[in-house]
C-alpha cells in the first residue's frame, strides 16, 4: 500500500506538482521472543570509509568553451546516474539566443538520443514555445542534471548537486537575458524554492555573470500532458514571456 502511493506521488512530482512527504511507517518490532543479542561495536574499518561524492569543479577551471564544457560532462564519472545512462546529455538549440531554458533530467528518448527534450513532453514544449513565434534558433535548452536517473526517477538532491557546477558554468558560458525553469525539480534546485503550482508565471531573478537575469518558472509540459486543463496557465506564462522578450 505504503509502495502503491510512493508510485504515485512520485509520479506527481515528476510532473512538477508539490507532493507533501510521506509519513513513514512504523518500524516492525521483533517479536518478544527473540531477543536480539547486544551487538559487538563496529570495527572501524578505513577501506569502507563511504566514498565521497564526485566532485566537477576542478575540472572545471579551465573550461572556456561550451566544446570544452561538453567534452568534460561526456567523460565525467557522475556516480550512479551516469553508470546507468547510455550517454550524457548537454544542449540543444541556438548558444547566441537570449533565452536559457533549463529542464529538470533527460528521460529514455533523451537518453537515446544525447539530446534534451526530444521526446514527447520535448515536443510539446516546442509547440508550447512556438505558439509565441520562439523556434529553436530563439532558444538553448539544457537540464539541471546531465543523465537520465535510472528508471526515470526524480534525479536526487545529491546528483542535482554533483551537476551543479556544470549548469552554473553553462549559463555563465550562455550569458542569458532571459532563464525559463521548466518544472518543479528545475525551480526548487535553482531557486532554493518549493511550489511551483503557486510559483510558474511569477517572475523572479537569477544572478548571472554577477547580472540579474529575470527568471520565468512554468509548468513541466509532462505535467500539461496529464492535465490539458492547464494549458490555460502556459499559455499565460508563454504570453508573459513574449512581453519580456518585447521589452529587451
Ligand atoms: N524532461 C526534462 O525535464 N528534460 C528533458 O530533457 C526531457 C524531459
């Protein structure tokens, strides 16, 4: 049952709703019968030590070019996210355009095909951003996390952080006017920020190159597939948009 529901609202918050925490299950006691014996104190072992996480800012110093930035993302050893995945995932769209959208992970068809949103929500953003004239030459496109997590799970806190320095790198390298933060994995792990049911339409900032960038977040388009009704909500989001272009 406990399972049943993690699917669930695990599936919600792929889709960029806010899911509140499940309350976990009390522990299963031992029966009264056995008792357990008391534990020896554990031999502190140092070839177990726990590994630490695999760190991209070192690398990172001496990367000028979205090439070089890319080249390093493909040969970097992310830990489980990208032992799983077929290759890395970088950017797609125009690297001169005024407008940075930043996605939250790639799924099986981005996995497939190295490149972000070209699956079915990547066609619906598409169409999304074309109802306002944007094609791909008016925008570059990325993901918070460069690999698919492994059966498409949310990617974790620590692997949004082990990418970090790559996105941060990335949009100093794209020097945006404009970011959009599409879904709610993308507005929390940029914003610091939860909700974006409450938040997608509201403008905010994000510094860059020492530079404000005003900042849209909108609903993930796999979250607009599950509810059409919504698509209301983007189109108002997209219309603010046009007018942020329009005022550059
Ligand atoms: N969803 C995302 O957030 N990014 C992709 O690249 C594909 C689906």
């Amino acid at each position: 049952m406990e399972q049943a529901l993690k699917s669930l609202l695990s599936w919600w918050e792929v889709a960029g709703v806010d899911v509140p925490d499940i309350p976990k299950a009390p522990p299963r006691r031992r029966p009264a019968a056995v008792k357990a014996k008391p534990s020896k104190p554990p031999v502190a072992n140092p070839t177990q030590a726990k590994p630490e996480s695999p760190n991209a800012a070192p690398q990172l110093a001496k990367v000028k070019t979205l090439d070089d930035l890319s080249k390093i993302i493909a040969g970097f050893d992310a830990g489980e996210i990208s032992d799983h995945a077929r290759q890395s995932v970088f950017a797609r769209g125009n690297p001169e355009a005024d407008i940075m959208i930043i996605g939250e992970a790639p799924g099986r068809d981005e996995d497939i095909q190295g490149k972000p949103f070209v699956g079915k929500s990547g066609q619906l953003l598409d169409k999304i951003f074309a109802s306002i004239g944007l094609t791909e030459e008016a925008f570059y496109i990325t993901n918070v996390v460069n690999w698919r997590p492994p059966g498409n799970r949310n990617p974790s806190p620590e692997e949004i952080e082990i990418c970090r320095p790559f996105l941060d790198k990335h949009m100093a390298l794209i020097d945006p006017k404009i970011i959009v933060l599409v879904g709610g994995v993308s507005f929390s792990a940029l914003t610091g920020r939860t909700g974006i049911m409450k938040n997608r339409g509201q403008w905010t900032t994000l510094t860059v190159n020492g530079r404000d960038v005003p900042t849209l977040p909108i609903y993930h388009p796999a979250f607009l597939l599950r509810q059409p009704v919504l698509k209301k909500d983007a189109w108002m989001d997209m219309l603010a948009l046009r007018a942020k272009i329009d005022s550059l």
